[in-house]
C-alpha cells in the first residue's frame, strides 16, 4: 500500500489496526465502560484517569475515527485514509476548567444500580460506598472494588411482593438508602445509615447502625443491625417515600441530626407531633427525636463548617432550591412560603396568587436557585488540596448534573460557581488526601483532584492563577506581600 502525502502510511495503519484489535478484544471496546464481574468478589472496576489537556484535543479528536473503526465488527480499510489535523483555539465541553482550578478525574465503575440513591463515605484511604438497595462495596485506592457480604435491612424483597407494587403509582426507584455516617472505634466502626424500611404494609424512614470490623484490606459487615428511630408516620401510599431526607451530621458523642423530608404530605401543611418535613436530633442509646427546626420539604444535604454553622440543602418545588443556615426553632417555610411554583407553572395550594415566588413571613434561604438543579449533597472543603476553595461550600445536583462553588463570607453567600460534571451526583465527600469523592446515579464514583500541570516546574507560568499555591512555588513578585495566605 502506498503512502498519502497527508495520511497514514499504509504499514503504520495495519500495525495500528492489529494493536487495537486486540486491545479491543480485552476490553470490550475502546471508550466502553469496563464493569466488573458480578461473580468475582473482588474485582477490579476501570480506572480510568482523563487529564485535561488542551493542546491533546485535537489530535484525539482526528484520531477518533480509526479507534471507532478499529472497535467495530468491520473489517479495516483497504485503502489509506486521509487525517486531517485542524487546531481550535476553543477548548472542548469535556474540559473540567473551573474559575480557580483545572480539575482531572478518575472514575470506577460499578455495578448498575437499582433505583435512585445511595451514600459514599471514607473509611482511611479507601471509599465506602452503599448501593441504593443497601449493597456494600469498598473502594480502594487503586480503584479496586470488593463487595462485601451483608446488606442494609430494608426488606424490599417483602415491598415488592406486597399489594402496594401492583399500585400504578408504585416508586421502586425511590425506595433507597439515603445516607451513612462512619464513627471510628476500637478495630473498625460504628455504622449509621438511614434508609428505607418495608413492614406491616408500611414504608418507614428508618435509622440503623451496625458495626464494621477491619483487619487491613479486610472489611466485614457484622450482622447485629439495631434499629435506633423511626420516623413518624410511614407511608402506606405507593410513591409516598420520594421527599425522604435522611441526611445526617453527628452532634457530639450521644446524638446525632437528621433532616426528614416531608414525604407523602406535598403541599400540606405537617402537624406538629409528626417527624416529617423537620429537622431532628437523635440521641442514639434511646432513639428520642428532638425538633430543632421546621418548614423543611426534601433535605438531601447537611454539613457543619469551621465556625460551627449548619447548612442545608432543600429540594424547592419547581423552582426555588434552597441553601439554608440551620437555626434552632426556625421554620423555613415549606408548604406556605417557596420561591418556587407548583408543577407547571401554577401557584402553590396555600399561597396566595400575589404572594408567589416569594418567601415572605418565614426564615428565608441563604441563596434560592432558580430554576431548580435540584440539590442533594453538601460538604464545606477541607482545605488540603484546594487552598484557593478555603471555607467554600461544595453542593452537588442531580438535575443539574453539576457541582456549585458556594463562596461565602461567614454566613453571607458572595457568589456561586456552576462546574458541570455531566452527571447527576448523588453523595459526594473528601477523602483524607483532599480528593473530592462523587457518587452519581449512574453507577459510578469520581474522584476530583487538581491538574498537576500548572504544577510542572519546567512547564507552568509563573503568573498562572492555578500556580499561586503549588507547594514548590517561589515568591511571586506580582502579589503584595501578605495578599494570599494559604494553609498547606
């Protein structure tokens, strides 16, 4: 085969070929998602590391058609193609550029997901993930994934062979867990999870804890479940369990806080002697629920700054998400007061027409997004790996398929960030070496870090925003003395 000017030589494109299909061979197909096998107990999930670089781009770009080519059922060309490199000065969507970092991701697989939900949380250097049915599964380092024996006690098994699966409104996909929580004790861990829970005809949000024993790589799921409060009343409709809450922050070494959402009820108001739609502490030896706050609709994220502030995220009906600063006997309004609307574009069942969209006469959110990305995790960064994100909120979403950047100035909102991640995120948390964990509804955890390349000594611009707190970067001639102070 003769060469083209400006091609391939015909040679370098067969042996091309030959590497790629038997690369294609292993894998499955090139770009595909490598899942893990469901009879191995330990399985190594893809790992797959994307570095953003945007001089790269164009040549993966044009190099595109022979790797979907090489991975097809057709045979290779016969003749020589023509590959034409044309440089773009924009960079593409895939490009996690953010106002004040270049972000890089890892991501593993696992295996699919049945239904909407789910918690990640470290456990040392690794990731403890729980499936939206209350599977288990550790994720190493390496990206590793061994799934462990034992499961959360929901008995959905008992839910979908009940009368309430036949109902035409029936939400398996809702019925999940919602959060866990990891207390260290002597040789492994306390286990809190908040979850769905099937009995009498029933559906409860339910708070349980177990203990987890660890022996290096080793990790077992003790059986001794003990159930520490249910939320009053249950649900017997059959997709009453969607606005469930369940997030949870400890307070202390004897209690823990709980938002429950304000589930089957919609837009009625809740009586006060309910748990639902309140915001609750728990005293674990005895399960007795205190309510701190009211007004709350679906609060899918909670967490407590350096100063001691709580903030929480809550679901707003068509529009009006909210990021509130959880005060003590306050009520934030739900059904009554909503910067949202109700399905379609009408006003809300007990707001008066010229009242709507506001949020008048109760405790208003600290920020209201408009329209709804609707909002599930909550953390407030930790400071180690994004010293320019110092005391930032980081919120995820699910419709939005985003992260949101909260800068603030005490308990005042400055601004927010959109960083869209092109999933909907589900949990997210930072793992001790300041990598930012994300559980989506796809299956799959992400792991954030910083792009080393602004980094490289021989490569970086020394005026560079991303350089200013490399660990090895000089004195910066072009900052006033004392204009950035950072915790490394």
């Amino acid at each position: 085969m003769g060469s083209n000017g400006n091609g391939l030589q015909g040679s370098a494109l067969n042996s091309l070929w030959r590497a790629l299909t038997a690369r294609c061979q292993n894998m499955g197909a090139v770009g595909g998602s490598r899942r893990p096998r469901e009879d191995a107990p330990v399985q190594r999930a893809a790992f797959r590391r994307h570095v953003f670089r945007f001089a790269l781009w164009p040549i993966a770009l044009a190099l595109f058609g022979v790797l979907a080519a090489a991975c097809s059922d057709d045979p290779p060309v016969t003749s020589t193609p023509t590959v034409t490199l044309t440089p773009t000065a924009t960079p593409t969507p895939e490009a996690l550029t953010t106002h004040l970092y270049a972000l890089e991701s890892d991501y593993v697989m696992l295996e699919d997901f049945d239904g909407r939900g789910g918690a990640i949380e470290s456990m040392g250097d690794d990731l403890l993930v729980v499936t939206p049915k209350g599977r288990f599964a550790l994720v190493f380092q390496d990206g590793t994934v061994e799934y462990l024996d034992g499961s959360v006690p929901m008995n959905y098994t008992g839910l979908k062979s009940s009368p309430m699966s036949e109902e035409p409104d029936f939400d398996s996909l809702a019925f999940r867990v919602a959060d866990i929580l990891l207390e260290e004790i002597a040789g492994g861990y306390t286990l809190f999870v908040t979850h769905h829970h099937f009995a009498g005809g029933c559906v409860w949000l339910r708070l349980s804890s177990t203990t987890m024993v660890r022996d290096g790589q080793r990790v077992a799921v003790l059986p001794d479940w003990r159930t520490i409060f249910d939320a009053e009343p249950c649900s017997e409709q059959p997709d009453g369990w969607q606005n469930a809450g369940g997030r949870m922050l400890t307070d202390g070494e004897e209690h823990l806080l709980v938002t429950i959402g304000n589930q089957a009820h919609g837009q009625r108001p809740v009586p006060s002697d309910l748990h639902i739609g309140k915001f609750v502490r728990i005293e674990i030896e005895t399960g007795e629920a205190e309510v701190l706050a009211t007004g709350i609709r679906n609060s899918q994220g909670l967490a407590r700054d350096a100063e001691g502030n709580l903030w929480a995220t809550d679901h707003g009906p068509q529009g009006g998400d909210e990021l509130n600063l959880l005060r003590e006997g306050a009520d934030y309004g739900w059904p009554l007061a909503s910067y949202g609307v109700g399905d379609g574009g009408v006003a809300l069942r007990l707001i008066e027409d010229e009242d709507t969209g506001r949020h008048d006469g109760f405790a208003r959110p600290a920020f209201a997004w408009v329209p709804s990305p609707v909002l599930s995790a909550i953390a407030v960064n930790d400071k180690k790996r994004f010293p320019l994100w110092r005391d930032d909120l980081l919120i995820a979403s699910l419709h939005g398929q985003s992260l949101f950047r909260v800068r603030r100035h005490g308990t005042e909102v400055q601004y927010v960030e959109r960083i869209e991640v092109g999933d909907r995120i589900r949990d997210l948390t930072f793992m001790p070496d300041g990598r930012i964990a994300l559980l989506s509804d796809g299956s799959q955890v992400t792991f954030l870090s910083r792009s080393p390349r602004y980094c490289d000594e021989e490569s970086r611009n020394r005026r560079d925003i991303y350089s200013v707190d490399c660990e090895s970067a000089p004195a910066l001639p072009w900052l006033w003395e004392g204009e950035i102070h950072l915790e490394q």
